[in-house]
C-alpha cells in the first residue's frame, strides 16, 4: 500500500470526524485486501490513530467493515436518487438514463467503495450479503416507480405496476454486473455505460438490431 495515503495523527477532533476518518482507511484497506485479509493495524495506521481508538469508535473487525457497507451503500443510493430527481418534470425515460448515469458515476468516482460493496461483501456472505441485499432491494424500489411513471404515461400503468418489481430488478442485476466489468475496463465513460444500458433495456434488443438509438435529449 502506498504510505502517502496515510492521514496525519491528530487530536482532539469531533467524533463524527474520526469516524469518517476511521471508515475511509477502512474502505481503502478492506478494498485492496479483502476482509479476511485486512488487518486492523493496517487500518490504524492509514488513518492516523491508535490500533484500541478504531476499537473503541467502531467496534470488532466484524463491526467495523459493517460499517463502511452501511455508508457506502447509503451513499450510493442518495447518488442515484439525487440523479433521478423524482421532483423535476422529466419524462421517464430522462429519469431514468440521469439515474443510471449517477450509479456509474460514483462507482468511477469510488471504485474502492464498489468493491468493497459488491466483491468483498458478496463473497464473504453472510449478513454482509444481507447487507447488499438490502441495498438492491431498495434500488429495485427506486427503479420501479420510474418504471410505474412510464406505465402510467403510456396509459398501461397497471400493467406496469405488475411488472415494475421484475424489470427493476432485472436493470439493477445488468447494472451491477455492467459496474463490475467496468472496474476492470476503466478507460469508458460512465455517460457511454449509461446509454449502453439504457439502449439495452429502453429499446430492447430487437430495435438495436435494427439500428435504432436512444439518446438523452
């Protein structure tokens, strides 16, 4: 790990702000070598405070990497919901497209937070899959009203309220799966990732087959 990343020790600083400081080396450190792997000194030592201080703010290794799960997935979904904007008179498809393009763009921005969230996380299992499940079912939710609102614009909504769970849940799996990728594929945009999705998954793939386009207005 490259030391240069390590925060200065300091004193006295509201425990809010130690937290915070605690939780970025830990979502650093549980990122590049996984849970089992990470040590707490390791994470004592990037943020600049004592090995029994991390204990005492946020408790076992256990509670601590619940922790960073909890903040990043908050984080993640306050992204996307501020991107959809389900206030502003857009059309769902706008939402839509706005929504997934905030999902890829704070997984490019934290791509430490994303791996922690969908590779670490998953793969340890347990409640830290329960976790994350938790996070997609919220997603899912989020999805599925701008799903309904489409629905409903097309004079179909109660068609679409009985497939709304099933399509949203269908676009967060491509979603994960296409961010996922995208860890290992850094040189595309996150713009570019959520017309791909969006062309995918608004026109279907009969109409890209044929040479049709989405694009935002």
């Amino acid at each position: 790990m490259n030391r240069g990343t390590q925060q200065p020790r300091t004193r006295r600083l509201p425990r809010e702000v130690r937290e915070r400081q605690i939780l970025d080396a830990a979502v650093q450190v549980f990122s590049e070598h996984g849970y089992h792997a990470a040590a707490m000194d390791e994470v004592a030592e990037v943020a600049g405070v004592s090995k029994p201080m991390v204990y005492t703010y946020l408790g076992s290794k256990e509670d601590l990497f619940t922790h960073c799960i909890r903040r990043e997935a908050k984080r993640l979904i306050d992204a996307v919901t501020e991107g959809v904007d389900s206030e502003a008179e857009l059309a769902p498809d706008m939402q839509l497209w706005l929504g997934l393009r905030s999902f890829f763009r704070f997984v490019g921005q934290n791509r430490e937070s994303w791996t922690v969230l969908h590779r670490q996380a998953l793969s340890v299992g347990g409640a830290f899959a329960a976790e994350i499940s938790e996070m997609r079912n919220r997603s899912i939710e989020l999805v599925a009203s701008v799903v309904i609102a489409a629905g409903t614009k097309q004079g179909i909504g109660e068609q679409a309220e009985k497939s709304a769970a099933g399509l949203a849940a269908a676009l967060v799996g491509a979603a994960e799966s296409m961010a996922d990728w995208w860890i290992d594929h850094p040189d595309i945009s996150d713009g570019t990732l959520a017309s791909w999705l969006m062309n995918l998954v608004w026109l279907g793939f009969g109409d890209l087959v044929q040479g049709a386009v989405w694009r935002p207005e």
